[in-house]
C-alpha cells in the first residue's frame, strides 16, 4: 500500500512579507505510520501542515502525498486522501449543526442525501458523539468540538490524518479520552503537538523542527533522550520521561 | 435609529424592500464574479465583528445605545462595496429577527438607508476619490471621517422621509428634520473617528487588508454605479408618489376595496383629500405656528368627523368594547388550548 | 447576544408549530405584517383580533409567554420615543366617552403601541419556532442568492465566537483600568482594530477548513423542507382569518351586539 505515502523534499516556503516559514525540509512518511510534529513557537509545524493538503504551496521543493505532487491542480484529490484536524475547533465547525457540518464534506464529494446519512452517522458513532448530532456547535464543549470536528475529517474517509495541537485546552480526563480515541484509528497520522507525552503515547516517531528545518528525525523515545537535542530545540522532556519518583511509569501503575 | 413597523406603511415598506432586495441580488452577484470564494467566510465572520463590537460600544457615553458602530462604511471599507452592502443588510436582517430593531416591513428601509448610502454613494464617490492609490494616514483619516459624517446625514434623512411619507407619526417633517440631522451629526462626529481610528490601526498593521477592497478597475464600476444610482433614485420618487398617493385615501388597501365594490359612500374620497390637505399643512407646519393651524383644523372639523366612518364616535365605543372582547378571546383560545394539551399529556400517561 | 441563544434554543423544541415547514411560517408572518400595518392610523379596534395568532402559536409552540412580553417590552421606548409626539401634536378631539374628550394623537399614539407589539412580538414568535439557520436556508429555497445565505449563516455562527472573544478583550481593559467607566475613543478603535485583524485571520482559517473539506464555492445544507398538509391549511386557514379580520373588523361587530344586549 505505497500510495498512502507523504513525501516532501527540500521544502521551502516564505510568507508574502518575507517572513521564512520553512528552509529545506525533507523527510519521508510510510501508510500507516504515526508521526509525531515537535518543535519551539514559529518553528514552522503548522506552515508544514498547511502544504501538506495544499493550503499552502511551496515556494521550492515538492510535496507529494501518494503518487501524487502537491500542486494547484491536484489539490482537490490531495483533500480527499488528507484530513486535517485545525486547532481551534470553532474555525472547522462552521455549519447550524453538528449533523450538517459532518455532512458538508461528503455532500462537497457529491453524495447524495441517502448516502450521507449512513456515512455522517458512522463517523459520529466512531468518535462517540453521535448524540450531539442536532446540536449546534457553539452548545458544545471544547472536548465535544474537537470530537466533532475529527469526525467531520473522518466523514470524508481519507487515508492520511493530520492534526495542529489535538490536544491543547483540553482538560486532562478528556485528553485522556481524545488520545485513546486516536489510538484506535489506522490511519497514517501526522500529529504537530507540544504535548510531547501525548507524542510518547501514540506516535513511534518524531520529526523535530527548528527554525523551519529538520532538527531530528527519528524514534521517539530516543529523541526525547537526547538531551542536548531537547534544549537546542527548546523542548523539554516530557513528564513521564523525568524519572519523577511519583509519576514516571516505573513507579506509578499510570 | 432605525425606522420601525409600526410606522411605516405598506407602500413605502414595499417600495423599500424591492429596492434593497434588488441591490442585494446585484451585490451578490458581483461578489461571486469579482471576488474570491474566502470572502465569504470573511463577510460573515465580519459582520459578527460588528456585532461583536457592538457589545464594546455600549460602554461609550455619548454614542447612545442604537448607535450602529461604523455601520456600512466601515464595512465598505474592510470588504469593498458590494460584500459591505451584504454585510450590512445580514447585520440588520439578524437586528430585526432578534432583537426587534426596525422590524421585519421595514427592514427594506433600514438596509437602503445605512447600506445603500455608504456603500454606493460614499465609498466610490468620497473615501476612493480622497484616498487615491497611497495610503496616507491624513487622507484615510478626512476620508473616513467624512464619508461617514455624509453617509449618516443621508441615511437619518431617509429615515425622516420615510416615516413622513408613512404618514403614521404625527411629527411635521421639519421638525423631524431638525431633531434628526443634529443628532446623527453628532453621531456621526464619533463614528468617524472611530472608523478613521479602525482604518488607520488595520493600515498600520495589515495594509494588504485595505487593498483587496480597492478594486483595481474603478472606471467601469463607476458607469454601472450612475446607473443603478438614477434607477434608485426614480424607485424613491415613484414609491414616495405611491405612497403619497396611499395617505390620500387613508387607506391603499381600504380605497381599492371601495373602488371594486362601489359600498363606500360617495363623499369620503373628497373628505379624505381634505384630510390630507390638513395633513400637509402639518408636515409643513413649524411646532409654533402649529396651535394657530390646528384652531383653522378644528373649526371645520365638526363636519368632517361625523361622515368619516372610522372616526364615527359610536362605531369607535363599539369597536373598543368590541376589542377588548376579542382580545380576551384571543387569549381564551390560548388558554383553552394549553388545557387541552395539558389533558392530552396526562390521557397518554 | 443571550437573546440570539435563547430564542434559538425555543426553537429546538418539538411542536406542531416546529414541525411546519419554516416557508409557511415565514409568509404567514409576513402576510401578517403587512396586514397589521396597514391599517389607518387611528385603528385601533380592528386590530386587536389579530393578536389570536401569536397567542395560538406561543401555546402551540410551547413558548414561555413572559419571556417574550419582556423582550417586547425591553425594545418598547424606541417605539414611544417616536410616537409620543402623536398626542403632543394631533390634538383634534376624536372620541368622546361621557364628558372625557379623547384627542386623536393619543388614539394614533395607541394604535402605534398595539402596531408594534403586534409586529415585534410575531417576529420573536417566528424565530423562536423556526430557529435563525432553518429560516435562513428557507431563504434560499424562496430564492435568496447563496452568496447571502451563506454569510449569513457565517454571521450568526461566528457571532457568539466572537461576542466572547470581544468580552474577553473588555475584560482585560476593566482589570487594567479600574478607575475609568469606559474606554477613550482610541483605545477603543485601538481594541476593535486588533479585534477585526483577530477577525480576518479566523475568516481565512474558517476558509481553508471549508477547502479542505472540499469547498467549491457552493454550500449544499443536509436539510430538506417537506411541505405537507398541515402547511397549506396552515398558510390559507390564518390568511383567510387575517382577511376576514381586516376587512369585516369583528371587534364592532362583536362590540355592537353585546352593547346591543346590554341596552
């Protein structure tokens, strides 16, 4: 299954004011991975994000998700394989309701209203939110936004995840839940965070960046043993790694 | 200030809301064709800004609780014309669902008055003329200032003609002018500044912002702009004919049904257009000269009263007793109703 | 801004009123509407029949009467505001009951309360049944270009995100000005300048969201309207009742016969 690859090479990309965004990223991603996104404020995860469903489009270099390069022409394929999860719910929940917001990727794929339905339940049900259907969104809390708006991704059925941040100002039970809930998907999943035990609990892999290139890339676990690597790219390591008597995982059940 | 329902009558509501759904579909089609599809979502986000804004301003001493912050220049400003006539009409469309500000009639009215103005008079004809291509802080600052000054005078203006020409409040027209032009100057004194200060803070920041709403092709607009501008202005005339026409019988609805049955007696039309003299003489009439007119009124008024039949002082007794009965049967079926539903809940308990 | 939540959430109930197609419930307003304000300007009688159609629609429709009353009122000054110089000016003897001389502004002054509260009310009445987006997307169906239909629907979504964000933002000029009662004027526009720039970032957010969902530029609401049975008799059952209220005003009549029992 070679096609659900995410591919970028030598990417470069400057804002319109001349701010640099990023300065020659590369890496590849296999189907079915989980990679974890690490790096300082401004150290252009989210500029990275947006080029990988062609939000955004290299200044230099090239993205290529599958067998396909990331262009304008293309982009409206890339988006359908891609799914991207914002940061601010509020910004993705657009619609009256719960029900329609879900529902507006598949009817933009041109479903009809019998073959929404099923789909719009399905993706509810698999987020355990399918009792907020007829709701609109700005009755709900953070937790349930972010449950709906991962839902409307996964109405869309793409192959490839990618999520800005899925769990800042949540609080921790229901981050809990969200990264349980995660855990469950087989998706190839890109996940920008600063929670990098969140990063330790779902992704194998991390990517560092640091002042838009790659600092590191590799295991997670080595990574965030790196001490020297954390500081540089102004990171820290992440409680459960510490060696905290009462909360690393050797001497609590956690 | 808005006009409301319960002063405007058919024929100028009507008038109205043609001409403003008119620019509406004309505005939205040039959004479609001349700007991209993220404007969309910024006109809407935008016009919850103003509402949003609005819940800042209340704090303000001397704007008074109705002021519309920035209203539709600013709106023009931000987004360009068309997407700030939009914009204007969804903020007073939601205004009057919501909170019952202008009303649901004369919603027409309120969207030509404070979007029309600014965003097709104002904006192309004094802010682009001022500012030109730079953006010099003085120009967009006189700029700003003034198209809001002018547009808020033109639209309280047309606030005055259409309640006179609604003929439902008794205020005389130059009264009314001259209660509400000062008003709205002084409004629109600070409005503007605040406006200007938006302008400036935004050109500051993110000039590339005002530039999406400077069209590039001012030319052709411009020619397109006449037009509609004469068109509207003969729909003005023609509707404030009409309903002129309306107040002459004191009743457009009522004056057709006696046309086609012919059941009205045959000197009300003459008594109404005394009437309507009268009424003009009013709307003529300055307040201090007002208590000498209204002794000439009453002297001729013991005729008039008996033929016309609303005013008949029997049939008025009846139809108040009348009212109030039907009012508490109004609310009799209500009640009824309630306890009835009431019965049926528990029956399916 | 606790209004627009409100009526909203009336509006989410279930009742046969809920139930109707929202197309019906909007003309019938308007039909409404229009009927109301066109009677003459000293009508009085005639109009209050038609206060039977909000009361059965808030019965029916399960609505919280004081709450409405009170929003009413809460917007009535403007309408006295305007109206009051009626009996100021208007002072032609028009009624008399015994030796009380009722001038005619005042019976004009009346007529535009009762004008007003009929109107208000009913708009509040239709919102609170049909809720603000079904109205909207009903819009569409009568033929509102999309364009408009969608910023609207932008609009009311984002106004609570964005009435919170700006209380935020007062919020944190009260706590750092204690001592004043209001912003200057610079601040001010200072804060709402910072506040639209907030604005325009979430709108371009919002809109690469849409794209990546697949956003071509037409929004396609899940929602269809079934007009049914109960929509036609609905619809011409109160249009027949507000004609036979407005051009027969049973309230003389009914008036007249009861004053003729009495006599």
């Amino acid at each position: 299954m070679s096609h659900h690859i995410v591919q970028t090479r030598d990417l470069y990309f400057t804002y319109p004011d001349g701010t640099a965004g990023l300065a020659g990223v590369s890496f590849l991603i296999t189907h079915g991975e989980s990679v974890a996104l690490v790096g300082a404020n401004g150290a252009g995860k989210s500029t990275l994000l947006m080029h990988l469903n062609g939000c955004l489009l290299p200044t230099q270099g090239s993205v290529q998700v599958g067998d396909l390069p990331v262009t304008k022409k293309t982009t409206a394929a890339i988006r359908r394989s891609v799914g991207m999860v914002f940061q601010d719910s509020d910004d993705q929940l657009f619609m009256p309701t719960v029900f329609e917001d879900v529902a507006f990727g598949p009817m933009n794929l041109g479903l009809s209203d019998q073959e929404v339905e099923p789909v719009v339940t399905g993706a509810l049900q698999r987020v355990d939110a399918l009792h907020l259907k007829d709701r609109p969104p700005y009755k709900l809390s953070v937790g349930e936004k972010r449950r709906v708006a991962i839902a409307a991704v996964l109405a869309m059925s793409p192959d490839i995840l990618v999520m800005d941040e899925p769990s800042s100002s949540l609080d921790p039970k229901t981050r809990r839940e969200l990264i349980a809930l995660l855990r469950t998907f087989e998706h190839t999943k890109i996940i920008a965070t600063h929670d990098l035990d969140l990063a330790i609990q779902l992704c194998p892999r991390t990517i560092v960046l640091s002042e838009g290139k790659v600092l590191a890339d590799g295991p997670t676990a080595d990574i965030f043993a790196d001490d020297n690597l954390l500081a540089q790219s102004r990171l820290e390591k992440p409680l459960s790694m510490q060696n905290c008597p009462r909360c690393s995982p050797n001497s609590s059940p956690n | 200030m808005h006009v409301v329902d319960a002063l405007v009558s058919p024929a100028v509501g009507g008038t109205f809301w043609a001409v403003s759904a008119g620019l509406i579909g004309y505005s939205c089609k040039k959004v479609k064709s001349e700007m991209s599809d993220s404007i969309v979502p910024l006109m809407g986000v935008t016009g919850a800004f103003v509402f949003a804004a609005q819940m800042i301003n209340y704090t303000i001493p001397g704007t008074g609780s109705s002021g519309h912050l920035g209203g539709g220049m600013i709106l023009a400003i931000l987004l360009g014309p068309w997407a700030g006539f939009l914009v204007m009409a969804s903020i007073l469309t939601v205004q009057a669902l919501f909170f019952a500000d202008g009303g649901i009639l004369a919603l027409g009215c309120n969207i030509f008055n404070l979007g029309f103005w600014t965003c097709f008079v104002m904006y192309p004809l004094v802010y682009k003329k001022i500012v030109g291509r730079g953006l010099s802080p003085s120009k967009l600052f006189w700029a700003a200032m003034l198209s809001v000054i002018v547009g808020l005078q033109l639209g309280a203006f047309g606030v005055v003609l259409q309640t006179v020409l609604s003929g439902k409040a008794e205020l005389p027209f130059t009264a009314f002018v001259l209660a509400m032009q000062p008003i709205h100057l002084g409004i629109g004194i600070i409005e503007g500044f605040i406006t200007a200060g938006v302008v400036a803070f935004v050109a500051k920041a993110q000039p590339q912002l005002l530039d999406v709403s400077l069209p590039p092709s001012d030319k052709p607009a411009f020619s397109i702009k006449l037009v509609t501008v004469s068109l509207l202005i003969a729909a003005v005339i023609i509707g404030g004919a009409l309903s002129w026409f309306a107040s002459a019988h004191p009743d457009g609805l009522e004056w057709s049904m006696f046309k086609t049955s012919g059941s009205e007696e045959l000197d009300t039309p003459d008594n109404s257009v005394y009437t309507n003299l009268s009424k003009l003489q009013e709307k003529t009439a300055i307040l201090p000269d007002y208590g000498f007119k209204e002794n000439e009124v009453s002297g001729a008024e013991s005729q008039t009263a008996e033929s016309w039949p609303a005013v008949s002082a029997g049939t008025t007794i009846s139809g108040l007793v009348g009212g109030l009965l039907t009012l508490i049967l109004a609310f009799g079926i209500g009640i009824l109703l309630k306890l009835r539903k009431k019965t049926q809940a528990s029956a399916t308990i | 801004m606790t209004n627009l939540g409100c009526l909203d959430t009336l509006a989410r109930q279930d009742s046969p009123i809920h139930r109707l197609d929202p197309r019906t419930k909007l003309l019938t307003t308007l039909v409404f509407i229009v009927m109301i304000v066109s009677f003459d300007k000293y009508q009085i009688s005639a109009m209050l029949p038609f206060a039977v159609f909000p009361v059965v629609l808030i019965v029916l429709g399960n609505l919280p009467a004081g709450y409405l009353m009170k929003r009413v009122l809460w917007v009535a000054p403007f309408a006295m505001l305007v109206g009051i110089f009626n009996p100021l000016l208007d002072r032609q003897a028009l009624l008399h009951i015994g030796t009380l001389e009722i001038s005619g502004g005042w019976v004009s002054f009346a007529s535009i309360l009762i004008r007003f509260f009929l109107t208000v009310l009913a708009a509040f009445v239709l919102v609170a049944t049909t809720g603000f987006n079904t109205i909207c997307l009903s819009l569409e169906k009568i033929g509102v270009p999309n364009v408009f239909v969608m910023q609207l629907l932008f609009l009311y979504r984002y106004a609570f995100v964005l009435a919170e964000e700006s209380s935020r933002m007062l919020r944190a000029w009260q706590l750092r000005a204690p001592l004043r009662k209001a912003m200057s004027m610079k601040t001010f526009s200072t804060v709402l300048g910072s506040l639209f720039l907030r604005t325009t970032g979430r709108a371009q957010r919002i809109y690469q969201a849409m794209c990546c969902r697949g956003f071509e530029g037409q929004l396609h609401p899940a929602r269809r309207f079934h007009w049914r049975m109960a929509d036609t008799v609905f619809l011409f059952g109160f249009c027949l009742l507000f004609a036979v209220f407005r051009f027969a005003n049973p309230a003389v009549l009914l008036g007249k016969f009861v004053m003729g029992i009495f006599s």
